[in-house]
C-alpha cells in the first residue's frame, strides 16, 4: 500500500453556528439552575423529551456530557473515581466519567463555557431503559446524591416484531409521567403543546435523516466523525425551531457540496460503515488516518439513532413510544443484520468496521457472530476494532492503526 499522504479536515462552514446554538442552550441551562427561573429535567437521551418540553421543563441530557468528557479526555481522570466509589469498570464509560466529574467536581463544560461552574441542577430524572439499565443506574445515583425525584419507561429489549402489546404497555407508561410532572413542573399537560413539540422533533428528525442520506452521493460529503459532532443539535434541541434552521443551515451546505463534487475526503476510494459507538476521544486522529488513507467512513447506526421517522402529532402518545421503541439499538439480531444490510446496498458500501466498546456491550453487535454472516451475506471484508466509547485505557492507538491499513490494503487486493 502506498505511503500516506498528509490529511487535513475539511471545515464544515455550518459548524460556526453549531457551537452558537450549543453555547446558547448551556448558558440557558446555567442561568436557569442559578436563579431557579426554569425548572430543569434531566432525561436520557432516547427518553421521552418531549413531553417534558411540552410541559415547560428546559431539558439536560447526561450522556451529552458523557460524551464531552470522552471528546476533551478528561474522562481519564474521572472513571477512578467512580470506580471508587463502587462503580465497576466494567459498566458504561459514560456513566462512570459523568459521576466521576460529579465526584471530583469537574466539567468540560466549565472549560468551553466561560462563566459556567457546574453542571444545571435538577428538579427530576426522567429515563428510558430503551437503550440499556446502565442509564436507570445512573440517574438512581444523581436521585440518591442530590435527593431528586427519579421516574421513567422501561422497554423490552431485543425486539423483532413490535406489537400492540408492547407499544399499549410504553403509552401507558408515558401516560403515567404526566401527573407527577405536572405537579414538579406548575404545569398543566396540554395535549396542543405536545403535539407542537413533536412536530417540532419530527421536523428536525426529517432534516437530520437527510443530511446523513448526502452521503448516498460520491464523493460524500460528509464524514461519521463530522456526524457525531453535528448530531448534537438532533440530541439536546429536538423538539425546537433552533434546531430545525441549523439543519435547513447544514443541509444546504451539503447539498452545495454535492453539486461542486467536493468529498470529506479528497480521492475518496473506499466507503466504509462505522457500527457501534464512537471513542470519542480518538474523532480526530481516526478521521485524520481515513483520510490518508482515500477511506471514507459515511455511514453508522449511531448517527442515525436520532431519526424518529414513527413521531406523528396526530397521535403523540402512541406515535412516541413506537419511535422510541424501533430504534436500533432496542431491536433483535436479525432486524440489526437487514438494517445494516440496506444501508451497504444504499450507500454502496466496500466495508464495515465494528467498534467492539468494551464498557458499552448494549451497542457492539461484533458480539455474537454478526461480523461473519454479513461478509458472507453482503460478500464484503468486515473489521472489529477493539476500544471502548470512554476509557482509551481500553484501546490500543497502534494496534488499530495497523488493523485498519491491513483492512484498506485488503479493500485494495480486491
């Protein structure tokens, strides 16, 4: 394989404007914590949002902040802690990191954010086991430490089919959140205002599913690495017209992109898929590598856990659990292999890279033979790379680098 050529990130014009909006809702947050102008819910982030919006709550999500801690490395510093304390290495890297920052009080917000000391207090923890327990476990820390009432949605896991059964069982548990939010809240439920937010969610699902379909182009214009940066509009502001003019914003530009036949990555090769979590604290050096080597990661999952195609005001309730519910992350093997499968096909895919997060088994689905019935299904070359969403003391730097240019070089043999 030839020698690797010097990389540089191509800067996405829009990300100027995704930091204003992300500095905005923080500093919102801040002031409403400080002089309590605001009740503030803390909510997983596939967790039921909008209904909280809709009854007036400013929304934190936890596993944003995870993810900072895992983007700015400070999460090195802060797992111990946790572990400490009880918490085993083993569990979610967000987890441990997060409580962990708690613990030592620390935050990368603080650092990004001048003026802002800590993290916004909560009035109620709100989840949704959709994605894992690890998240029931972490917000039942916060409930215990800061004596903050917890409640939430248990959903079936593993799940092929998706019934009237299950979904009358997620109404009915959503329906039972609104009185004891209306009494933390001062709010009454109104059905309109719910049905507005959703519309709202929806709408910027809609955008956010279009602008990872650019990548159907070639060149793509966009890279996974880039995506997991621009979510974050799709992760804390759905449900706001904020969110819905970033990605108008951001899908223009792409579409730009498209049309002057510019690609995240200059001679672009090979497209390549990305399933499961990211690490987060290696984005730049692994996008930087896949560029030298013409790759282009384009296509994930992750990215797409943010698309809630099912939300319909028409019907909130109904329409929020099945959304909730048919996500990725949630369903069986074999729906996980179609899914996958359709997006190679889709995207003309010449590989898939599975990252195997050693603290985050819920989303590495390298686990359980999946690897070896897609090569042989879609007749392409898989890798697993070993690491973790968080704790880098679980990834090896050099023994990926070389797992992935032995990859490219196999993409090059044919």
């Amino acid at each position: 394989m030839s020698a690797e050529k010097k990389t540089t990130i191509k800067k996405i014009q829009a990300t100027g404007q995704m930091k204003k909006i992300m500095a905005d809702y923080f500093f919102e947050l801040d002031r409403a914590s400080r002089d309590q102008s605001q009740k503030i819910a803390w909510c997983t982030s596939v967790g039921p949002a909008e209904l909280l919006l809709s009854l007036g709550f400013l929304v934190y999500y936890p596993e944003n902040h995870g993810a900072m801690l895992g983007a700015t490395r400070m999460a090195a510093g802060c797992i111990p802690a946790a572990n400490a304390i009880g918490y085993s290495p083993d569990i979610c890297s967000y987890l441990t990191s997060d409580v962990g920052a708690y613990l030592n009080k620390q935050t990368p917000l603080s650092m990004a954010y001048k003026g802002i000391e800590g993290l916004p207090h909560p009035d109620v923890l709100v989840f949704n086991t959709n994605q894992c327990r690890d998240v029931q476990d972490w917000m039942a820390w916060y409930a215990r430490e800061l004596d903050v009432p917890i409640m939430g949605i248990s959903t079936f896991r593993n799940i092929g089919h998706i019934s009237d059964d299950i979904l009358s069982g997620i109404v009915a548990q959503i329906k039972d959140l609104i009185p004891p939010l209306e009494k933390i809240s001062g709010n009454k439920f109104d059905i309109d205002k719910f049905r507005e937010v959703l519309s709202r969610s929806k709408k910027c699902s809609e955008l956010w599913k279009k602008v990872l379909a650019t990548n159907a182009s070639a060149p793509a214009p966009l890279s996974f690495f880039d995506a997991t940066i621009h979510m974050g509009p799709a992760v804390v502001l759905r449900g706001s017209d904020t969110a819905v003019k970033y990605y108008e914003l951001l899908l223009k530009e792409l579409e730009e992109r498209i049309v002057t036949g510019v690609g995240a990555v200059d001679g672009e090769k090979y497209r390549l898929y990305w399933e499961g979590m990211p690490i987060w604290g290696k984005l730049r050096e692994l996008s930087e590598l896949f560029i030298g080597l013409n790759s282009a990661v384009i296509a994930s999952s992750y990215c797409n856990s943010w698309i809630f195609e099912a939300f319909d005001p028409a019907d909130p309730f109904l329409s929020m659990a099945r959304a909730y519910t048919e996500i990725f992350i949630v369903r069986d093997e074999d729906f996980k292999e179609k899914y996958i499968s359709d997006i190679v096909n889709n995207f003309k895919l010449d590989g898939i890279l599975f990252h195997d997060s050693k603290t985050c088994p819920n989303n590495s689905n390298c686990r359980y033979g999946m690897p070896g019935r897609l090569e042989k299904q879609l007749n392409i070359p898989t890798l697993t790379i070993n690491g973790d969403l968080n704790d880098l003391r679980c990834y090896s730097e050099e023994q990926a680098k070389t797992q992935i240019e032995a990859f490219v070089e196999q993409l090059e043999a044919g």
